[in-house]
C-alpha cells in the first residue's frame, strides 16, 4: 500500500553537511521525496508538532534544539513508507541504533538524532497537514 510520511531532517543534519546522504538514502531505497524545504521553525510550531512530548522531561531542551536553525521538512511517499522510513532510520537513540540504519552510522545522542519520522499513518496525517497543509 502506498503511504506518505513526513520526515524532519533536524538542525544537527543540516549543521553537519549530512543532509544529501540522509535524502540519498531515501531515494535509493525507491522511496519518492514529493515535498521537501528548508524552514526555520519557532517555538509554538515546535509545541504544535511535538503535541504528545510537550509533559515530558527531554521536551525543554529539544524545543530549543529543533528551533536551533534551519531543518529541511519532507514529505516521502512509497510503498509502507511509514514504517519502512522507520526502519531506515533506526531507534531514537543513535549510541543503540543498528550499523547500516541512520541513526546508527551518523548519530551518538537520543536528543540530536539527525532524523523524524511519523510513527504511524494517522500521525503521518496530522504532521503533514500541519507542515505543507496544502499537500
Ligand atoms: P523524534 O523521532 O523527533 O521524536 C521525539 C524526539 O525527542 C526524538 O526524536 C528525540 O530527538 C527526542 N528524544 C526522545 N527521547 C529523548 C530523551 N530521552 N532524551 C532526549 N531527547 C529525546
């Protein structure tokens, strides 16, 4: 089934030069980027994306993090594209992710993860509607 995912490449992705290689991935897999733009965001787009975090501990600081410059924000459409995105990706935490995914090969915080991923279809709903409502 064909799905649509929205992707955050974070500020530390676009900071470290890595953000060719992370698209570039995505792209060989066979996945389609069908929106795609580099965007700073503030603090209540931050709250508005990250509604389900906005209690817990790690929130503060990753509200300052994502709001730290700019992020590219994509739209990746494919064959169970949400989860299969979230394969590629690997764990939250970049010191546990798999070699070969992501977070693994290029990440060693659970905050400065490079990379977001909706987490189901129904979230994939909301955050693209939220970043390209026009889509
Ligand atoms: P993301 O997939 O964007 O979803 C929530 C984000 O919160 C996550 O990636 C990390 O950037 C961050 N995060 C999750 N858990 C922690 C944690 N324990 N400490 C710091 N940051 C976290």
């Amino acid at each position: 089934m064909t799905q649509r995912t929205l992707v955050l490449l974070k500020p530390d992705a676009v900071r470290r030069g890595l953000v060719g290689q992370i698209l570039g991935r995505f792209e060989a897999k066979g996945l389609s980027l069908v929106e795609l733009e580099l965007r700073t965001i503030n603090g209540e787009q931050a709250d508005a994306h990250y509604a389900e975090h906005l209690d817990r501990d790690f929130y503060p600081p990753l509200r300052t993090f994502i709001t730290s410059g700019p992020l590219v924000a994509v739209v990746v459409e494919g064959e169970e594209a949400v989860p299969v995105v979230r394969t590629l990706i690997g764990p939250t935490d970049g010191r546990q992710a798999p070699a070969g995914t992501i977070r693994g090969d290029y990440s060693l915080s659970n905050r400065e993860n490079l990379v977001h991923a909706s987490d189901s279809p129904e979230s994939a709903d909301r955050e693209i509607a939220l970043w390209f409502p026009a889509a």
